[in-house]
C-alpha cells in the first residue's frame, strides 16, 4: 500500500513538471517572437509561472519596433 502512494506521487510529481516545461517553453517561445532569445524568461517562467507569463506579455515587441525602423519613407 505504501509503495503504491510513493509511485503515485512520483508519477504526479513528473507529470507537474513535464506540465511546467511545457508551459514555459511556450512562454519562452513567446518572448522569443517578441524578440527576446534570453533563457531567463524560460527560467523565470519556468520557476515562477505566473510572474513570468505576465513578464512576457509585458514586454514591447522589439521585431515590429526593428521593422519599422528599417523601413525607408516614401519619396514624395
């Protein structure tokens, strides 16, 4: 009976992380289309979810800004 509790709270421990690293490495891959490559934005996210998750939606998105910038204006 013991051993049944152990290997059920092994199990649910590994799905809780496989679940976590799920998350952020979609949260990852987020700040990397914002133009954000750094991995502590996975580790953060990874670690602190919700703090991470708001971190990147926080963040400006850097590959419009560099459009935009690279953009030449009109001749008139």
């Amino acid at each position: 009976m013991v051993g049944l509790i152990i290997l059920t709270a092994i199990a649910v421990t590994i799905i809780f992380l496989y679940v976590k690293y799920y998350i952020a490495s979609e949260i990852y891959r987020a700040s990397c289309l914002k133009g954000y490559p750094d991995k502590k934005y996975f580790w953060i996210s990874f670690f602190v979810s919700t703090t991470g998750c708001l971190l990147v939606i926080a963040l400006p998105n850097r590959s419009i800004n560099d459009q935009q910038q690279t953009e030449e204006l009109p001749e008139l």
